[in-house]
C-alpha cells in the first residue's frame, strides 16, 4: 500500500482519554516528516475536538490534523494557517439538511422514547429528546443495539439514519456519515482511497470500514467484535494493542511492508 493519509477516530481508538499521549503525538509528527498527511474523523463537534487538540498541546502551527471531520461526517474542515476553515460547499448543503432532518424527525422522538421504555422494558442512563432531536445513552452496548433495531424497523426516512457508538445511539443524517465524508476530503487532497488508511473502534465508524469507499480498513484491538470482524473480512488491519498504541502498530506495519 502506497499510504497518503491516515483518517482516524478519536475516542477509543486515537485516544483512551484526554489527553492524546505523547508517543501517539510523536509518532503523528513522525509520519508527517514522510509526506503521510493526517485526518480526525470524530464523533465529537469541531470545538470539542479542538479542546482536546489544545488540552493535547497540539497547537494549529503543527501543522495537523490537515482536515477535521465531526459529527459522525456531518461537517469537513481544513486546515488553513493556523485557523480550521469550512469546507463551505459540503458544509452549507449539510446544514440544509440538518434542518429537514429535524422536521422529517418532529415529534416522533419521543414516540421511539416510548417505545425503548415502554416496549423494550430499557431504562436509558441520560437521553437528549426535543423536537427534531434524539440522543440516548444506555446502560450498555446491547441496549442501544437492541433500541437501534426497534427503531430502524418501523422508521423510514430519506435524511435520518441511526448511529451507535459504544452505548450512545442518536438520530443523524444518512447523507453524511464518516465513510462519505472522508471521500470528500480525499477528493480535496487529491488521494486515491486506496492510499487512505481508516482506522475505528465503533459502529459509528462502519460507513469507512467496510469498504464501499474502497479505503483500507483498520481497527486497534479494544474495537467492538462486529467491527473487527468486518476489518478481516475486508482484508483490513486489527491490531494486537489498544488504542493509540495500536493506531501506531497498524501504520508501522503498512510503512515497513511497503519497502519490502
């Protein structure tokens, strides 16, 4: 593999916790200095990443991440100088869409709240249900797995999708998650995707594992089963140590094979 770009998530798989290590930091700074460029594809919004970024000592000056992608895909910035500048086209279009999401969702959010509760007999630990809104947190990964499939059965909607990461399940857009979106910013560096390395931990990250995109799948190996099984089986990358540690195993063993 000819490797242009590392595209990571960042809770559990980048990182265990704030801050980013130190070695994990090094070895980003190292890969650059190859012409390897770096990507965060989060979860998280663009301000909460760049808290964890200036909590990690990583100023903008450093020259990476080169892009940020947040909220599971929906928004794509650039880094330009020492500022993150919007991808305004993409950004834009997804923001109208944000809103015909809310309206498609209205007040069925609190339908699927009765259903988990009442039907599911499942107890949520926090939830976050408004008009156009629904974020829930379970006890576990099954809950949230078994809300999800409740839900996605009865539901049909052109922008709505249903993301889990970990034990959190939210309702977001189906027209940009983190495999789609991470095409558009291989198409702004010019890449290939099979020069693009993806590397995730969670369900959330599946739309650039599972090969649709054609990027080369990876995972460290405190990832879910499910997605660790769908790496192998996309002849990706599972790495024997957690997190971090592992994101490093994974590229240092594409860099020394590509010299063989």
């Amino acid at each position: 593999m000819d490797l242009k770009l590392v595209a990571c998530d960042l809770d559990n798989t980048l990182m265990e916790g704030v801050p980013i290590q130190p070695e994990v930091k090094d070895f980003i700074v190292k890969i650059r200095k190859k012409g390897i460029k770096f990507v965060i594809n989060s979860g998280r919004c663009l301000e909460n990443i760049l808290e964890v970024l200036s909590e990690s000592k990583v100023p903008c000056p450093e020259g990476y991440p080169e892009a940020i992608i947040s909220m599971h895909g929906i928004f794509i910035h650039y880094l330009k100088g020492n500022n993150y500048v919007e991808d305004e086209e993409w950004n834009k279009e997804k923001r109208k869409e944000l809103e015909i999401l809310k309206q498609e969702i209205g007040w069925k959010s609190k339908m699927w709240e009765k259903m988990i509760e009442d039907k599911l007999k499942i107890k949520p630990l926090r939830k976050e249900i408004d008009q156009g809104v629904f974020r829930v947190l379970f006890n576990n990964k099954e809950e949230a797995e078994r809300a999800k499939e409740a839900i996605t059965k009865e539901t049909r909607f052109k922008y709505v999708t249903f993301l889990r990461n970990k034990h959190l399940l939210l309702a977001t857009l189906s027209t940009a998650q983190k495999g789609h979106s991470l095409l558009r910013v291989a198409r702004h560096f010019n890449l290939s995707p099979g020069e693009i390395l993806a590397i995730g931990d969670s369900h959330n990250d599946i739309d650039m594992l599972n090969g649709r995109y054609g990027f080369v799948p990876a995972a460290p190996s405190n990832a879910e089963e499910e997605v660790k099984s769908l790496v192998k089986s996309k002849n990706g990358y599972v790495a024997s140590l957690a997190e971090g540690k592992g994101v490093i195993e994974i590229v240092n063993l594409l860099l020394h094979s590509s010299k063989k």
